[in-house]
C-alpha cells in the first residue's frame, strides 16, 4: 500500500455519520492491543481556545523534559501534521502501517453497518502511534463536546475546561449548563481539572467535577470566556465530529452566560483563582507578554498576539504543573523543583507558535491569516488586530456556505477592498454570496475572485506597504493562502556520469520537486509533459484527480509532491502557460522562474535562460 491510498482511504470515512459514544473508537482500540493503556495522557475540552492551549501545554512539558504526543486538528498541509512527538509529524510510513492493520477490520464493520467515522479512526491511529514511539505524556484537543468525543477512550491523569459559549447547540445543548455538562464529563476520579470558565458554566464544572471526584483548579484571564482558536472537526467537514467554532472569541469581558462581569463582586463562590493572568500587549510583530499573580508569578512572552491568549496561557500553566505532578515528575512544594518548572513554563511557552491563528507572515505589507469564521471570532480578530498600526485593510474572505457571512464580514474592522473566493471544496460558499455580504457590511471596493492563492496575490499587490492584508473566514482559506505564501521550490541533483540533471544531449537540464493542492500538481504536471518535460505526482494527487473528497482538489488540505524535469526552454514554457492559466498557477509560474533563473523571452536569447 502506497501513502496516498491509505490517505485516501482515512478521508473517505468522513462519509459516515457521527454517533454519540465511545464505544466504536475503544472497540478499534482494543483490536489494536489497546495502545492507550500504558498511555499518561492529558484531555483539553472548551468551545474557545483548546487548540493554542494544547500546543502551550506540550511545549512546556517538553521544555520539562518529556517525550510529549500532540493531538489537534484540523490540518493545514498534512494529515500527518494532527499527530506530533516533540514537535515531529507522523510519518507516512506509519499511516501506511495503521492504515494496512486496521482496514479489514473497518472494512468488515462497516459491511455490518456500525462503521466508525474519520476522527474516530484517526484518533485511535494517533495514540497508537504514540504507544509506537513511547511517549512520556499524550496531549489530546477535544474534538467536540468531551463526554461523547472519540478523546475519551482515555483515562486522562489530568483535564482542562477552557471555557464554555453557545455552540453546535443541536449537539451539545441548548444553554450554557447543558454544553458545560457535556464539555466537563471529561472528569475523573483524582484527575486534576483546570478551568477559566465563570458563572453559570464554572457552577455546572464543579458540580460534575465534584461528582467524579476530580478537584477542580480555577484560573482567570482578560477576554471573558477566552478563545481565538480556528480549530476543530468542523473545518474537516465533520460538523459533527469537532468544531470549526473554536475560533470564537470574546471581545468584551463578560462571563459564559453572557454577563458583564464585576471584578468587585465575582459571581464564583469560594474558589480563588490559582492563576490571575493580565495582557502586557504586543512586544514585536508576531509576540505577546502576559503576567501571571499567584502561581507561577512572572512575566512571560508568548508567541500568540491577542487578549485571550493570556487566559490560554495562564490555563497551560495551571494544567502543565498538575500534569507533572500527577506524574510525579514535579512537587509544589520542593523549591528547586518549582523552580525548574518556572524556567520550564517560560521557555515552553515562548517557543507555542501555532500556524494559521493570528499568523503574521509579513510585515510590507503586514499579512495576516486568520481562521475566524463567525462574529464573536471575528470581533476578537478585529481587536486584536487594532494592536497594530496600518494604514488600510484589504480582505480576502472565504467562508462555508453555513456560516453566518454577514455577522461575520460585520464585526471585521473597516476594510478599504476585499476579494471574496473560496478554497477547493464542495462546502465553500459561492464568492458572489460573500461578495453581497461584503458590500452590506460597508466594504465599497468588493471584486469576486474564484482562487484563494490568486485572491491573496491580488490583495498584496494592491496594498501599500503601510496596509493590511487579511485572510480570514475559514481555515480552509488559511491552509490555501500558507500554501501559497510558504510554497518552495527545491532543485534536485541526480549525480552520474553525465550528470544527468544539467545536461542530456548538451541541453541544460533541470530538476525540481514543490508540493501542491492535488488538482493543481496535476495541471502542472500535464503542462509540463506537453511542451516535452517530465513529472510525476505522487501523495493524494497520484490518482489523476487530487482525491475524490470535498469536491476533488487537495483532498482534507493534503498537499501533493509533485517532481518536474525538463530544459530551460520547457520549465520557460511552461512557466508562460501557468501564469495565463488561472486558478492559482500563475503564483506557482513565479515560484519556479525566481527559482530556477528562468527569464521571459525567446528560448534561444541567452539573457531569458540565464543562471543556468
């Protein structure tokens, strides 16, 4: 079996429908040895917030010096991205190998009609892989809810709330007890549980916490509930299975029931906080400093920009020491230890770099992508975004068709342009709907593009380099745009006697490798093979159509690797018909010719082929 089969094979559950309970994914987990068993692993629910969470946690137990499993979604570039040891993706051998142990297995239960969905499966791929690579500790992120999520096949020795809103009610609930209830059932006996909940949700926490038997510690932040996370299931197309909605935010100090809260007369009963963060604001570009009062005193610099993200971090910390002393790696009460374990805390969380969520990629013009997709996201966005200084803002919006577009394009801040276009997939609204919310949101100068990467494109090159360029609406669009923006081209050498990379028959010969949306690699392999070149696809794209989900293109945001060989005078061609060919290619054109020397002009002046 081939990597992009058993890719293909993993996205191609996402056609089954989620149903509540555990019982599926810890059936596959018992066929598989039951990898969790020996597993320490540390569960993160909330609506807001779990993902930057996650990473803060697993970056300081790193720093703490374990081997550490992270679990998160959705992906940007690679299904091997969701499963990281210390920092390392999975590799696509080892997919390879879940994929041919546990596919006669699904196969056969879903011919009898009980068939497990893609996030269960490839929750349970992860923590075999962990098992397989002997990690120290597992951090999981929460799909959706907590007490029915895939996640919780785990007994975890230590849990964390981030915090509780209104979200995928027809799931969870319709008030905020109800979502509370479900998220904090993630509760076990002795399991240390943080929160940053208040009001009504920190009352529902403490009662279920309570009643598993797992003590409950309290930290508060600036941004109410928290949040400002693009992550979750949802933006895999599973709305069911994990929430895209995680890129909610706060903007207003308020508690989970929507409250203004007063910070004389808190409305949480006896429990102090053990951990009060505040927001120091933006040091540089792309970090933040927070305080921490109570444990852990100290100022710390994050590499997360916004309000909210203070309250992220000061839960990261609470639940990072409980962690270790759940794993009798550290004691509160042995100085030394609490002092290593501080040195920990700030190195771990200035190195929580967590892409597509408030990413700066530049700064001439600044260049900012952002999962956000609803209004209370989008106003965290727009906050957090007033902390730098630019002239005018031009938007590139993409968003599902069941999102709610003019909430969402109306808590942006005031835009001077924006282009509305959509990623490769079936779920992606019509640009001419986003276009017409737009323009009701007050935005005058709306065109409609079709190609995230030439939409991105656009927007920079209309931008002064005192403007903003902004991505935002889906991660999707992020994944797209990082892509585009980050896409390489790597020269290949293939040493021999004739040295067969520059020269066959006394032509200047080259070889490079880049990795691409599958439609896209496709296109640009046929190009190059009818002007006389060579290329092979390989991943999702060898199958000729990028993968058959989310409408083909880059199947789950899996990107290809695609090799081309051909003379100057070919890659020139080819480069020429790229970038007249619409749909993102004229971009990859540029990567190539700036790459390889490749000037414009005829194939025998010697100035077009020159650095050869």
């Amino acid at each position: 079996m081939y990597y992009h089969e058993a890719a293909n094979f993993l996205f191609d559950l996402r056609r089954f429908s989620v149903k509540p309970g555990t019982e599926r994914v810890a059936a596959l987990l018992d066929r598989l040895g039951n990898p969790e068993a020996d597993l320490p692993c540390v569960q993160i629910a909330g609506s807001n917030g779990k993902g930057s969470t996650a990473r803060m946690v697993e970056s300081v137990l790193r720093e703490s010096g374990l081997s550490v499993g992270l679990y998160t979604s959705p992906h940007l570039a690679a299904l091997t991205e969701r499963v990281r040891v210390d920092g390392r993706p999975m590799t696509d051998a080892a997919v390879v190998d879940f994929v041919e142990e546990a596919k006669p297995w699904l196969v056969e239960r879903a011919a009898g009609g009980e068939p497990l969905t893609f996030f269960e499966v490839i929750t349970a791929m992860a923590l075999h892989d962990f098992a397989r690579r002997d990690v120290d500790v597992v951090v999981l992120e929460v799909g959706l809810g907590g007490e029915y999520d895939a996640t919780s096949a785990v007994d975890p020795v230590a849990t964390a709330v981030t915090n509780v809103s209104l979200e995928h009610t027809a799931v969870l609930g319709d008030t905020i007890g109800e979502i509370a209830r479900t998220k904090s059932r993630i509760a076990r006996p002795d399991a240390p549980m943080v929160t940053a909940c208040s009001g009504e949700a920190l009352r529902v926490v403490r009662e279920v916490a309570g009643e598993a038997g797992a003590p409950v510690t309290r930290v508060t932040g600036p941004g109410g509930a928290g949040g400002g996370d693009a992550g979750g299931e949802d933006a895999d197309g599973d709305a069911a299975e994990g929430g895209e909605d995680d890129a909610d935010g706060d903007a207003a100090e308020v508690d989970d029931a929507g409250d203004e809260v007063d910070d004389a007369n808190p409305p949480d009963g006896d429990l102090d906080p053990a951990i009060d963060a505040s927001y120091g604001g933006r040091v540089s570009a792309t970090d933040a400093e927070v305080t921490f009062a109570g444990e852990s005193a100290g100022t710390y610099r994050i590499p997360l920009v916004g309000r909210h993200q203070a309250t992220n971090a000061a839960v990261a910390a609470a639940l990072a020491r409980r962690t270790l002393d759940a794993l009798d790696e550290g004691d509160a009460g042995d100085g030394e230890a609490v002092g290593s374990f501080d040195r920990a805390l700030a190195d771990g969380l200035a190195r929580a770099t967590w892409p597509g969520r408030f990413e700066v990629v530049d700064t001439g013009p600044l260049t900012v992508l952002d999962g956000a997709h609803n209004p209370a996201a989008c106003a965290t966005l727009a906050e957090t975004l007033a902390e730098y200084d630019y002239a005018d803002l031009h938007l590139v919006y993409a968003a599902m068709h069941d999102k709610d577009h003019a909430g969402a394009v109306g808590a942006l801040p005031a835009a001077a342009t924006a282009i509305a276009c959509r990623p490769a997939l079936d779920r992606a609204e019509d640009p001419a709907v986003l276009a017409a919310a737009l323009r009701s949101a007050g935005v005058g100068d709306v065109t409609e593009g079709d190609d995230v990467a030439d939409a991105v494109a656009a927007a920079t090159e209309r931008a002064d380099a005192d403007d903003c360029v902004l991505v935002v609406g889906s991660l999707f669009a992020v994944a797209e745009a990082r892509a585009a923006l980050y896409r390489t081209v790597t020269p290949k050498s293939i040493d021999g006697p004739a040295d067969a990379a520059r020269a066959r028959d006394g032509v200047d010969h080259r070889t490079c490798s880049l990795r691409l949306r599958g439609d896209r690699a496709n296109r640009v392999a046929a190009t190059l093979r009818t002007v006389g070149g060579e290329a092979a696809v390989g991943g999702v794209g060898s199958t000729g159509d990028g993968g058959d989900v989310d409408g083909g293109g880059s199947a789950g945001g899996e990107l290809s690797p695609v090799t081309l060989a051909g003379s100057l005078a070919e890659f020139r061609e080819l480069c020429d018909r790229l970038e007249v060919a619409g749909g993102g290619l004229a971009g990859v054109a540029a990567d190539l010719r700036e790459r390889l020397g490749i000037g414009r002009g005829s194939a025998g002046d010697p100035a077009a082929g020159a650095a050869g």
